[in-house]
C-alpha cells in the first residue's frame, strides 16, 4: 500500500513539474511583438483586398447580367424582379418567425 502511494506520489510530482514547465512566462521583445502585429495587419489587408475584389467581380457580373437580361426582354426582366421580390418576402417572413420561436425559448 506504502509503495502504491509513493509511486502516485512520483507521478503527481512528475504532472506538476511537466505543468510548471509548460506554463513558464514566455516574454517577447517589442521588436518581436512590433513584427507580429505587422505581420496580421498585412494578412488582415490581404483578406480584405482579396474579399474586395470579389464582391466587385460578382457585383460586376450581377450587373451586366441583369442589364444584357433588360436589353434583350424586358419582360423577362419583368418577371424576374416579380420572383426575386417574392422570395424576399417569403425568406423574410421565415426569419422573422424562426426569430419568433428563439423568443419563446428557454435559454438554460
């Protein structure tokens, strides 16, 4: 029994030693932490470019579909409005009531 209890002994010692050595305070420089922020800032305006330039493609070709589908028939451009504008309703009215149903629920 002594020996089962200083053996879980050891290996307490061995888990808290192993957790003191993991949770030592690492310090940066400023230089360090100055280059780190730079570098997100840079990934960040990346992302923002790249997200930029496609939503710009897309409203580009969004556009010049819809202008060449108005040209071409009007009221097939007539038509499509009739069924974008519809589904907005419809898409609406299913958000407003599955936002209704989160109300009446209970958060725990």
């Amino acid at each position: 029994m002594k020996r089962e209890d200083e053996k879980v002994i050891q290996q307490l010692q061995r888990d808290w030693q192993k957790v003191d050595d993991l949770s030592q305070d690492v310090t940066t420089s400023r230089f360090e932490a100055s280059q780190q922020v730079q570098l997100f800032v840079k990934e960040k305006r990346k992302r923002l470019v790249k997200e930029l330039l496609l939503f710009l493609l897309t409203a580009v070709v969004l556009l010049s579909t819809i202008s060449i589908l108005f040209l071409q028939s009007q009221k097939l451009f007539l038509v499509i409005q009739a069924l974008v504008f519809f589904m907005a309703v419809v898409i609406v009215f299913y958000l407003f009531k599955k936002e209704k149903g989160k109300e009446g629920q209970w958060v725990e």
